[in-house]
C-alpha cells in the first residue's frame, strides 16, 4: 500500500491557526476530494475535530488515545496502528492529512506527497509542516492555479514521489 500525505503549506511551510486552515481555495478543496475519494484518510484527533464530521466516500481512521464514538470514524492508538488498519482494508493508497504532529511521525514512511503550495506568507500561523529534503522526492505533476472569486491565493499544486 502506498502511504502519501496530502496537504496545503504556505511559503514557510504554514498549515493553520486555531485549528483551521489559513485560507479558502475551492480549486485545492475540489484536489483534495478527487485524490481522497475512495480511500482511507489517517488524522489526528484536532484534524477530526476541526473538521467535525467523517468525510464522506472514504475510510476515515482517527489518530487518538480519546474514545470517538461517532459512525464512521475507526480510531487508532498511534499512528502505525492507523496504517496498519488502513492495509487491512486492501486499500492501494493511503492518505495522511493531517495535522503537525501526525505529519511529523509520517514524513520518513511516506512513498507520495501531495502538496498545495498556497503563494503566501501566514504570521499567524500555529502549526507547521516539517522541513521537506527535496533532493529525496521527484516531482510527477504539477499545476498552477491563480488568485479568482473562489481561490483566495495564488497557488500551485505539486505531486511527488520519493527517489
């Protein structure tokens, strides 16, 4: 199974504030839900509960020592029991979404990474995602989105996968 994180970081790596994302992009939202649709989703617990329900279409496994009792949702003591719930479900890929720390634990075991790259530097960031070596990832894809009515930025999406 393939293990890829997906995610939107600002100029420095920025991914939120107050458990929230630092902006709107429809377009980055419509990636998100294409790529992810049909798969497992692995999220820590704030991921959950800024998000507040199970995505719909996927298998969604919280990371968390707290019971979550809500239909839907499997839940994981760490996040190689996630993982391992995730390839029980003969799933081909895997998505981590998020947040700091489940990213943090995740970077050496992913095979892909998805990533929103949001043209923009966000001060009021909390949390962020770990420093990337990019000499150890190839890109495969690539995109470029501009600044409209439903993209509060400029941005550009980029797929990768390890050397």
């Amino acid at each position: 199974m393939i293990v890829s994180i997906i995610a939107a970081i600002g100029q420095n790596n920025e991914l939120g504030a107050n458990n929230k994302l630092l902006w709107r992009l429809s377009d980055d939202l419509k990636l998100f839900k294409q790529l992810t649709l049909g798969h497992c989703i692995i999220m820590g617990r704030k991921t959950f509960e800024s998000i507040g329900k199970p995505l719909p279409g996927r298998i969604n496994i919280v990371v968390t020592t707290s019971r979550i009792e809500i239909e839907g949702i499997y839940t994981a003591i760490d996040l190689n029991h996630a993982i391992e719930m995730a390839r029980e479900t003969g799933e081909k890929e895997a998505f981590i979404i998020g947040g700091g720390q489940i990213y943090s634990y995740s970077m050496d075991l992913a095979d892909k990474l998805y990533l929103t790259h949001v043209k923009a530097d966000f001060p009021e960031a909390e949390v962020f995602l770990p420093a990337i070596d990019f000499d150890e990832w190839k890109t495969i894809d690539s995109k470029s989105y501009i600044q409209d009515e439903k993209n509060e930025y400029d941005f550009e999406f980029k797929a990768y996968v390890r050397k």
